[in-house]
C-alpha cells in the first residue's frame, strides 16, 4: 500500500477508538450515551456520528505503534529518550557485514541515522578486532519513535538499541529462529555473579569497545555484569574510564542497551546529564546488588491503579508534526496541518 496508505490506517484506528469510547464510556472519557439521544426515542432519527478522538484521549502508543514507515522529513530525535519521537528515522537493514536483525514482526529496527551507522561501525569493528562473529541486535526504535505498545519506557528518540550477548551464527537466521530464538542469560542464579559458563571475555571485550566510543553516553547492563566487569578491567588494559558509561540497571541480562548522545540535527533532542566521574563499582554497585537480590515486599491493600498512558499532549509539540506529516488527512483532532520540517512547527 506504501506509506500514505499505512498511515492512513492510523485515522481509521482512532476512529474506531472514538466509537468504541462514546459508546461505553469509561476511561477515554466519553460519556455513555444519554436516555434523551435517539437510542430512546427512536423516531428522532440517528445519533449523531462521534466525533473523533482529541489527542488527550488516545494512548500515544497507540498512534506511535500503528505508524509503518517513518515521517519523510529531515532526522531528528525530539524530547528526551523516555518521552519524544523520531523524524526521518532509518531502519537497520535485517542483514548486514556483521550483523542480523531480530525480532522483526516488531517494526523496532528504526533509528536516528547517526545511531543506525553507528551500530554497522561497531559490529564491523567488533568482528574484525574483537574475534566477535557478529551482532545479534534487537529493539531499537518505531518509525517514528515515540511510547512503545509494549516493552521499552524508553527508545523513544531513535538514540537506543538493544545488543544481544548471544553471538551472530555463521549463518543467516530465519524469519521462525528471529521470532522464536531465545536470548541467553549471563547472570547465575544467586543474582550476584555471571555464569562462568557463559560469560566470557570477548563479551567484555565487546561492552567496553562500545563504551569507548565518543558518540555513547550510556550502557546499561545488569548489576552482575558490572560486578564482572569491574573485576575483570584491569586484564583488558590499564584505563577504566570507560567503566563509567557502563552503568547497573534492571533487566539487561540478555543484552546490554547501547544510548547515544543527541545528534547535531537535533536542536528539540534533551540530552540527559553526563554519567557520574566515578567508574560505577563502588558504592553504587553495592547498592544495586542488594537491590537485585531484597526479597519482594508483602503487598498490603488495595492495588494501586496503573497510571494513566501517555497522550500525545505530554509529548514535545514537534511529535505531532512527526506524526502528522505524509498523512492526507489529520489523524488526531486540532492537529496543525503536517510541515515539511520540524522547525515549521515553531512559526
């Protein structure tokens, strides 16, 4: 169908959604209909249509997540990596030199450019000097960035990918074995160390190529695999600034996650503060491990309700250009009409 008829898709979405809130009501915000519309009185004829959904009603992973190819404007990652969107992204081809793509149902594989040759250039460069046979990547962006339907509080901007610690086969995966492979853990089961059988030092090798370069400002990994990595830096060399970039977080026992700084096209992109002097092993690490390993706290009441989804209208009002742009007509109410470049948005 081509872009145009992709995101034309998005109007029908949100049509559909309106329908479904005016006639239940609840928490889009529409009221149920009223004992004094037509569904009472049928000889006053039909209800009147309802109207579409503004943009402080529909999730905003909702319209991220429904758009197939990125807005046809010049790169830019608008907002912060956990709130903004993507222009003029680039998709990570599936197969490359020293790579291959995973997951690919999920349409992740987009990226600022910058970011996409970044991830090219350091496989390239792991392969050839670190005897690495080749990355498996994961998620990286939607086309047009933005809150994921699932997953990701962050990769909003184009700016993050997810780099598997199971190396590249020799041969070229399927689109089954991309769906249906399974990541492998680094972490051993009492959570404070790495499992001996799989964690190696070409794996470190990798992390710290990756932390040396200038245009990363984070890399996130899980607490055990920074305990190993502090442990193990000094065989791989005398400098352990790098350490620094590599910081503990949930999760990433599977792979590590990889940010970039904000490009220089990117005037609306909001970097976020430079990681600590420190290199990450001292008391912070503690604390992390004591948090990875706490048993889980008794729940007391009620549940807590979940907080309400991200709009459209808590992004940078350059996401709504993003997302308007290529589309012949609005796919959220009062939306200004699609401009050629982000920065049309501003005038």
């Amino acid at each position: 169908m081509g872009m145009t008829g992709n995101l034309l898709g998005l109007a029908l979405l949100c049509s559909l959604l309106a329908g479904a809130a005016h006639a239940q009501g609840g928490p889009s915000g529409f009221p149920p209909p009223s004992p004094s519309t037509a569904s009472a009185h049928p000889s006053a004829g039909a209800a009147p249509a309802a109207p579409k959904p503004a943009a402080d009603v529909v999730p905003a992973k909702t319209l991220f997540g429904a758009a197939k190819q990125p807005a046809p404007i010049p790169p830019s990652a608008v907002g912060g990596y956990a709130g903004g969107c993507l222009a003029g992204a680039r998709a990570l081809p599936i197969d490359g030199k020293a790579w291959q793509a995973m997951r690919l149902s999920r349409n992740r594989n987009w990226g600022h450019p910058e970011l996409v040759q970044w991830v090219e250039n350091f496989a390239i460069a792991a392969q050839k000097s670190d005897g690495w046979p080749g990355l498996l990547v994961g998620d990286i962006s939607q086309p047009r960035g933005g809150p994921m339907l699932t997953g990701h509080a962050s990769h909003q901007i184009g700016l993050d990918a997810d780099i598997w610690f199971t190396p590249m086969p020799s041969r070229r995966l399927s689109e089954t074995e991309r769906e249906e492979m399974s990541a492998v853990s680094m972490v051993a089961p009492d959570k404070l160390s790495v499992d001996p059988q799989r964690w190696d030092e070409p794996r470190a090798r990798i992390i710290k190529r990756a932390a040396q370069s200038p245009q990363v400002e984070r890399i996130f990994v899980n607490p055990a695999i920074k305990k190993a990595l502090c442990e193990s830096a000094d065989k791989m060399g005398t400098d352990r600034s790098w350490l620094s970039k590599v910081r503990a977080y949930w999760g990433h026992d599977y792979h590590f996650h990889v940010r970039i700084g904000c490009p220089k096209d990117s005037a609306n992109c909001k970097p976020q503060p430079p990681p600590p002097g420190d290199d990450g092993c001292g008391a912070e690490l503690t604390d992390w491990l004591k948090r990875v390993t706490a048993p889980a706290k008794p729940v007391t009441g009620p549940p807590k309700p979940p907080p309400p989804p991200m709009t459209l209208d808590r992004l940078p009002a350059e996401c709504r250009v993003v997302l308007e742009t290529g589309v012949s007509k609005g796919i959220v109410q009062s939306a200004p009409a699609a401009s050629p470049s982000l920065q049309a948005a501003k005038r």
